[in-house]
C-alpha cells in the first residue's frame, strides 16, 4: 500500500500537479488504468535505477553524517569557526597545545575549558557560536590532556587529565597526574596574566574529568580568579583540597551543574563535592537540570548567564564629542570595541555616521 501510494505521489509531481486522493489500500496502480499502469512501471525502473546509483548512496552518507553533526551539536550546520593552536609553557611538566578560539571584540576577559575523559579540547569548541556574541569580549581557550594509561579502560591510553582507577567514592585517585595537569593548567592562567588579562577576569572550568580537575586547579591556585563551572563532575583529591586550598582561591565564586539521573557521574558525587567545597568557605551555585552525562540547552544558557555575571565587558569610554574630527583608525576603533560591523563602510563618511548612530 505505501508503495502504491508513492508511486501515485510520483506520478502527479511528475506532471506537476498535487497529489490527488491516494487510491484504496491494496489497490495496484496497474490495474486502475492503463496509462496509469505504464507511468507507474517507468517510475519504478527510474526508483530503482537511483537506489541502486552510486549518487544515491553518497547521498545517504552525506545525509547521515550531517545528521549526526546536527544531533552533537543541537543545531543546524555550523559556519566554520576560526581556531588557532598556541603552546604554552607548563612549567616543565609537559607541554600543552590548547585550541583558541580568540574573542570577537577588545580581548578583557579568558575562559579556559576543559574536556572530559578520552575526549578532546576541539569538541567544545561549537559553544563559543552561541556564547561568542553574548561574551564578545572573551577568548575561549581548549586545552588537550596528554594521552596515558587509564585504569577505568583497562589500561589503555586515552586523553586524560589523570588516571582514574574506579568510579566508587573510596577508588584510589592518582595524585601525581593531577598534580602533573594541575601545574599545567597554572602555567596556562599565568600565561593569560602574562598577557594583561587579570587573574578576576579569568574562567576556568569543564566537564565531566575535566570539571574536577578545574575545580581543584581553581582551589589550589594562588590568587582569585573570576569564576570556576563544573559541569557534571566531581571533586578530585577531596581529602587533600582542605590542606590546599589558598586564601585568595576561596574568593573565587564557584557555578556548578549535574544531571539529575547521569548514569556515569551519579548525581550523588556532584551534590557531595558541591557541599565540600562550601564548607571550605567558597561560593557555590549548584543546579540540577534533568539530564543524563549530557550538556543541556539550559544549562548551557545558565552558564552564560554565570559568565556575563561575573566577567561582564570591560566599562567602555565614551564617545568624544568631537569624534567626527577623528581619523577613520580611531572610529574604526570604536565600533570594533562595541562589536558593531563596519564592513560595508567604503568612506568616513560611513564611519561617522555609525559612530553617529550609536549616541
């Protein structure tokens, strides 16, 4: 019956028509008429010519593949974003090559985000479409763990902030490596202060494994920083983050959220760590959406919110009284600091009357 009732759609599209009344189910074309027996054969030979065509079958790859892309990241295909590599110097523990995604307008603030186990810094990269225009003024940086053993996977090497022997509350936890990763990512917030950034308007934060190894890189880290978000992760070295913890980090304002039934970081461990860290005396926002180990659209919106809040723009100056007397570099300048498009202006005419437009 649905082949019939295709065949008939055909048939009238064929003719350019609308499709008429679907004929009885069980009905065969090639018994209601003639003509109609004969279009139905010739579209069922041209039907089955293209499913058995090689275009046919590249056609389903492309299709499957941008579904996939369009199911990671809940939106329709993505414009390519500009991304560039930077090595930074870790202090001599290793060396790191995070993914950068730099800011849209007048750099003023950092976000460093941290992926979770056997993953890697270019998956995250898609949030910064959606929190790039709301945060302008930020550079997202991705770093990669290094790849090493890990226990949970039966030994084998994957990328990974530290080795993690079991997921139970009393599993062994390896020190060395986060210490090892801990000084890394020091050494990338240093850096960014190295670069004129200061340290309370710099972000770090991740998923999962890279949620804890944030959290603890935030608590150990000698100065207060703007923010720290965990995103359905726990709290790494829970028993040894007491003794070192600093003063300064315990002024830096902590964001996190969980899954309500994730199957992978049970929601438990993520409520537990958020209670430690409290009591450390830090401020803790923590939110249940219900997902699984998953990010959510609302999450990711309560995030931003989160960001904004505590890295907001820098405060701008104000437009001069004479700036139509200003050359076209400086009212260049002053639309680039307020994210305003001044491609299609060809004479400072233009430009003036943009800057006029702002007042």
């Amino acid at each position: 019956h649905a082949h019939n009732l295709r065949q008939s759609s055909l048939l009238h599209l064929s003719r350019g028509e609308t499709p008429r009344t679907p004929v009885a189910a069980g009905t065969n074309l090639a018994r209601a008429s003639p003509a109609g027996a004969g279009a139905a054969r010739t579209i069922s030979r041209a039907v089955s010519h293209w499913r058995s065509s090689l275009h046919f079958r590249l056609l389903l790859l492309v299709l499957f593949f941008g579904a996939a892309e369009c199911r990671r990241t809940g939106t329709s295909r993505p414009q390519k974003i500009k991304i560039h590599k930077d090595k930074i110097d870790s202090g001599g523990a290793s060396t790191m090559e995070p993914i950068i995604v730099p800011p849209r307008a007048v750099h003023s603030a950092s976000v460093i985000w941290l992926h979770g186990l056997g993953d890697q810094g270019g998956s995250w990269t898609e949030v910064t479409r959606d929190f790039g225009s709301t945060l302008p003024h930020v550079k997202w940086i991705f770093p990669n763990a290094p790849s090493r053993p890990v226990t949970l996977n039966m030994g084998a090497s994957m990328p990974a902030w530290a080795d993690i022997q079991g997921l139970s509350p009393d599993a062994e936890e390896d020190e060395e490596g986060t210490m090892q990763s801990q000084t890394m990512l020091h050494a990338l917030i240093n850096s960014e202060v190295a670069a004129g950034i200061a340290p309370d308007r710099i972000l770090i934060g991740g998923f999962s494994q890279g949620a804890a190894m944030a959290g603890f890189a935030a608590l150990t880290f000698d100065q207060t920083l703007a923010g720290c978000f965990m995103l359905s992760g726990y709290l790494t070295l829970k028993g040894k983050v007491p003794k070192l913890v600093t003063a300064a980090s315990k002024k830096t304002p902590f964001w996190q959220a969980h899954g309500s039934s994730d199957p992978v970081v049970p929601f438990m461990f993520g409520q537990v760590s958020s209670h430690i860290i409290e009591q450390l005396g830090v401020s803790m926002e923590f939110k249940t959406y219900p997902i699984g180990h998953t990010a959510d659209p609302a999450e990711l919106s309560d995030l931003k919110a989160f960001m904004l809040k505590v890295a907001p723009p820098a405060a701008l100056e104000p437009i001069p009284d004479d700036f139509e007397t200003l050359g076209a570099k400086d009212l260049k300048a002053i639309l680039r600091v307020r994210s305003v498009d001044f491609s299609d202006c060809f004479e400072k005419c233009d430009l003036v009357a943009k800057v006029r437009s702002l007042l």
